[in-house]
C-alpha cells in the first residue's frame, strides 16, 4: 500500500498537511481559508469532496481556520482533543460544524481510521490539549511535530522510525531576539512550551535519525524571525556536523509556506 504525503501550508500564518493512501485521504490542520485549501488540494488532483476526514493538532488560528467551513461543505468528519475542542474559536463552537462530525481523538490511544493506524500524542505547546500525530501503514510511518516548544521523551518516542518527518523549525534566537516582537511574544517563543528554533531542530534530527528516515521537512517557519536559507542551513550545518549526509542518508527541504511544492510516495 502506498502512503502520500504533502504540505499544503506550513508557516505561522497558516498550517495545513496532505497525508493519503489509495483509497484514503486525510488532512493534518486545516489553518487557512476553505477556499485556499481546496485551490491548493487541485494541484494534488484532489477536491473537498475527497477529503475524508481532518485531524487538528490544537485550536490556535493558524491550524484551524478552515475546518469549519470544509467540513460543513462536504460532511467532512473532524477529530481533536476533547481540550482541543472546548477552546476552538468561537466560529466553529458556535455552530460552524454540525455536531455529528466532532470526533474526538486522545493522547496515546491508536485510532484505526480506513486502512491506516493514525496514533496523536502529546506535544509541549501552549494550547489546551495540544497533539502530533503519527499515521502508519503496514510498511511506513509519517509523523507530523510542529509547534513543540522542547524535545519531550514523548515528541522523542513518537518520531523514531519515521520514513517522513515534518518538524517545526520556528525560528532563528538571533533573529527573534533582535526582532520587534514585544518581550512577553518573544519570551513565550523561547519557552518550553513555545515553538522550536532552528538549532533545537538541528540537535534534535541528529540525534533521532535512524535507518528508516527518507524525507524530512522543516515547517512552520516564523515569516519575521527566521528564512528558508537560514533555517535549512542551521540544520544542515548541524546534522553533516555529526556525519549525516543529505542527499545520502536522508533528504530534506523545507516545507512552503503556502502551496503544494512537492510530493512523496512511498
């Protein structure tokens, strides 16, 4: 059984990832416009209509913005933490989505979704009942693990053996230290429970990087306080530091911000 995977967006202004099979198709997070999605969903040859259910990993804006009107659209059942949903915005609490497609996922527990095994776990973000998710077939694994502000034992057990990896590569300290984000924005970033920066993720991929791993993406860069070219070249510095080689071990890129820029089969 082939496993498909693509980001459709990943930044801090809006969050979106294609994960599928050849009778399944699910989205991580839905953060941008429905309208957006399903422009983007084209260039996978997919519409809304094919989109069999969407799994959110926290209620922040950037990972939301477009299940309600999605799921409304096309019966689009839509799982999250029972904390997830207590704090979602008030346009999808407030009758956005019919309630028989509010599902419900829990930390740790697998979920057999059609023909793939899709397992959420706890993620160290500031959200009320924050999760990643790692989805299996019989023969790979895709984790999803954005928006951690450390490298938990959990974040650590989650990710090993992986084929593909999406990790959150946030920002540049320097960049964010000098930028004009107010203080308490910039010390909430930094935090344990804030968001990755681009050493942490360097450190982390050279230490969790096993046989299994093919493809890694760098996500959910911050528009203000990191680049493309600097967040890749701090990982790549720091991973070939320690012998691995890209292109040889594994491949990495860093996923675009918005749009559908490249696709893995596995």
């Amino acid at each position: 059984m082939s496993l498909k995977f693509a980001t459709i967006a990943s930044s801090s202004s809006g969050n979106c990832t294609y994960i599928g099979t050849d009778s399944t198709n699910i989205l991580i997070d839905a953060g941008l416009s429905g309208r957006k999605i399903e422009e983007c969903l084209s260039d996978l040859e997919l519409s809304g209509g094919d989109i069999d259910a969407i799994f959110v990993t926290h209620e922040h804006i950037d990972h939301c913005d477009g299940i309600g009107v999605l799921s409304r659209r096309y019966n689009i059942p839509v799982y999250a933490t029972e904390g997830t949903w207590e704090n979602m915005p008030s346009k999808v609490r407030a009758g956005d989505m019919r309630e028989g497609l509010k599902r419900a996922v829990y930390p740790n527990e697998n979920l057999i979704f059609n023909d793939i095994l899709i397992n959420p776990f706890n993620i160290p973000h500031d959200a009320a009942q924050p999760v990643g998710y790692s989805i299996f077939t019989d023969r790979d694994k895709i984790t999803v693990a954005t928006d951690i502000g450390h490298i938990s034992a959990e974040v650590k057990e989650n990710v090993k053996g992986s084929s593909v990896l999406l990790l959150e590569s946030n920002h540049d300290v320097d960049m964010l230290k000098r930028g004009s984000y107010p203080y308490n924005t910039k010390q909430r970033i930094l935090s344990d429970i804030g968001h990755l920066s681009n050493e942490r993720a360097g450190s982390f991929l050279k230490d969790c990087a096993d046989s299994r791993l093919k493809y890694v993406f760098l996500g959910h860069l911050s528009r203000e306080n990191n680049t493309p070219k600097v967040a890749f070249e701090t990982v790549r510095d720091i991973i070939c530091e320690s012998g691995i080689e890209l292109g040889g071990d594994f491949d990495m890129w860093v996923a675009a911000p918005c749009g559908v820029k490249r696709r893995i089969e596995l």
